[in-house]
C-alpha cells in the first residue's frame, strides 16, 4: 500500500482576476433585474386585479453567495483539474444542477466510501457551506488533494463555541436536525479534538422537555438513549454528562424555538443545582437567517389571500419560512415556477408527511375582486427563479409583466 500524499494547504481561489469572471457568470446564471426593480419599488407591485408583496428580505444571503462564487471560481482557477463537491453546495437545486454542468462532481456526505480513496494530489475537493465532518477533513488531508473551504462564517462560530464548550468539560446540546449536514459537521467538533467532548441533538421543545424531566428528576437511561439515538456520541451517559450542558444550534433553525428551548433547559438546571452556573448559552442563530424570518412577520401583520414560499426541499431555512406562513395564512412551498399549474392547480412540499402534493387553491381567491400574494424565499434560493415565479402569478392572472 502506497504511502498516504502530504495534505496541502486550503486554496485561496478568490484573485481580483477570477472573481470579476466568476461576477459576470453568477449574474447571468441567478440575478433577476426584475426582482431588483420590485425591491426599489419597496417590495410592492401591482398589474391588473393582482398584488404581489416580496418580503424585505428573503433570498440568497451572504455566506450562500460566497460559496457559490468560490465553487465557480475553483472551475476557472482549476479549468483541467477534476473537481468534487462533498455532498450539495447548498440546498438548491438550480444551483447545483449549474455546477454540475461545470463537471463538478458531488461525492457521498453521510460517509467517507472508497470514492475518497480515489482522489489524489491534481484532484479540488470543495467543502460546501454548511462544512464537513472533522473526519472528512482528516481524508481530504490524508489523499493530498487541493481543498476549496465554502464553510459559512456563521457555522464556523458555532464550531468555535462548542470546541470551547468541549475543553470545559461542557456537553453540547445543539438545536438541530441530526441528519442535517451543517448539524453533523458541528456534532464532530463538539466531539472535541481528542474525541472526549460529548453532544446531545435535539429537534423539538417536547425533546428539550425530555431532557429537563431527565436532568430534574433521572430516569431509565436506556429509553433515554433510544429516544436521541442518532443524535449522540456512542458512550454517551445521561446521568454523567448532562451535569454541565452549553446551548448551541444549527444555524438556521427558528430563533423563537431555540430560545424556548434555552428557557427550559435553564430552568431545569436551576431546579437541580439551585443555579445555572452549569448551564452556558450562546447566540448561534446566524443574522441572515434571523433576518428573513424577522420579515416575513412583518409582512404577516398585513392582510394578504396567499403565501408563496420558494426555495430547496431540503433547505432548512427555507422550512421554517413555510411553517411561520403556514400558521397565519394558506401558504404553498413551491422549489420553482413551474410547480404553478395553474389558477386552481399547485404543485407544494408537504412538510408534515414529508412529500409533494397536488392542490386546488381556486377557493382561496374566489369571490375577490382584487387578489394580494405574498413571496418570500430561503437564503439558498437564486433571484431568477423568484422572477420566474413572480412572472408566473401575473400570467395566469391574466396581467403579464412587461
């Protein structure tokens, strides 16, 4: 067996000459001048019977742009190399079909597979937003291979707090989807460097109920683990390490949970240790995320007959839109245009059964003589598929845009 290639430094791919190329590439393949004109307007536009509100803010956030650009310019930077992309750069499906057509390839995410064992020292690896797996990074080190980091700043933050939270002594508790990519490149680094830093995921409030019962009262630790199975280190021992616990969360849940869940969690820590000195906090919703769910709030406290909410399937952000639209209004969870069959007919992603499905929204507007939409969309979704479908409502409301 052939000795492993020395692991090469990350690759700064962003010069002043490939980004003024990757610039122009970008804004051809996701701006919308459209979208822009209706944010100018103050978010408002109206044709006919029909207005469409955008929310103040929705849409590709910094650290999506950012990785976006640099996969682009890891193709112009690197133009015979081949070039492999660790699962999805982030949760679009325009965006990833675009860098597949730049023969960018994506290698498996859930785990390292012989694939890996194939790349060598002419091969770029590009890290996608929401990061990697320590693990992971240990391959990409051990094959040589140049290595292009996307990794949102926001996420490194979360890593920095539970690499602190590790060295103390502090389990993790991190408010997130176990199977989610960013979750489980945080879970690895709460893990700490010598592998004895210990993390606990939850998802819900009923879950962080659980713990609080736990941490209040004891409890039969194998249900306990079956429960967060999944969601844990193996050897991960309740009645030990939630002694001391510390709050983190995937970025781009939704804050108002997460604090609920920080409520309760202090709460218990308090009733049993008759103080929160072993309980530590930290703020790790990122602001673009906050951002957007601050807006489309607001944008609920007006009357309107319909929601739209565009963006990825598995976008996590982008969920959360649809389930704080959902509680005030119809609200449809639509990846594109397309899924708008017509005045009656709509193609949605249920999120409670987890599938598409078809339905008739004709009664929502039914008897009205003018209609009022809303549109908001996740931080990974492209302008030029909300222009798409901004155009798309006008048209079958017979008021197409110029």
């Amino acid at each position: 067996m052939s000795a492993p290639a020395p692991s090469r430094p990350r690759v700064n791919v962003r010069r002043p000459d490939v980004m003024e190329l990757v610039s122009a590439q970008v804004a051809v393949h996701y701006r919308s001048s459209l979208v822009e004109k209706i944010k100018d307007m103050g978010g408002k536009i109206t044709s006919g019977d029909t207005t469409l509100l955008l929310a103040k803010d929705f849409g590709f956030c910094y650290g999506v742009e950012r990785a976006i650009d640099l996969a682009y310019a890891s193709r112009k930077v690197f133009p015979e190399n081949r070039i492999f992309l660790i699962g999805e750069i982030i949760h679009n499906q325009e965006v990833n079909r675009q860098l597949r057509e730049m023969d960018i390839v994506s290698l498996p995410w859930k785990e390292i597979d012989a694939t890996y064992d194939e790349l060598g020292p002419e091969d770029v690896v590009i890290v996608p937003a929401f990061g990697a797996p320590t693990h992971f990074m240990a391959k990409l080190d051990e094959r040589g291979c140049y290595t292009v980091d996307t990794t949102c700043g926001d996420v490194m933050k979360v890593w920095r707090r539970v690499r602190g939270y590790a060295k103390e002594g502090v389990t993790s508790i991190i408010h997130g989807k176990a199977g989610h990519e960013e979750t489980r490149a945080t879970a690895s680094r709460a893990a700490g460097e010598d592998g004895q830093g210990h993390y606990l995921v939850i998802l819900t409030i009923a879950d962080a109920d659980y713990i609080a019962d736990f941490i209040r009262h004891g409890g039969d630790k194998a249900a306990f683990l079956e429960r967060f199975k999944g969601g844990c280190e193996q050897g991960f021992d309740p009645d030990v390490h939630l002694r001391k616990i510390g709050l983190a969360n995937q970025t781009t849940m939704l804050k108002g949970e997460t604090l609920e869940i920080q409520k309760r969690l202090a709460a218990a820590m308090k009733d049993r240790d008759g103080s929160e000195e072993n309980f530590h906090v930290f703020d790790t919703i990122c602001g673009a995320t906050q951002e957007r769910q601050d807006a489309l709030f607001e944008m609920l406290k007006t009357k309107r007959d319909l929601l739209l909410v565009v963006g990825g399937y598995k976008s996590s952000n982008t969920a959360h839109l649809v389930e704080i639209g959902e509680k005030e209004l119809p609200t449809f969870f639509i990846r594109d245009a397309g899924q708008i069959r017509s005045l009656e007919e709509i193609v949605h992603y249920d999120l409670h059964h987890h599938e598409e499905r078809t339905a008739n929204y004709a009664d929502v507007f039914s008897g009205k003589e003018h209609v009022t939409i809303g549109l908001t969309a996740g931080a990974s979704c492209p302008n030029n598929l909300i222009e798409a479908t901004v155009r798309k409502v006008f048209e079958l409301r017979g008021s197409p845009l110029d």
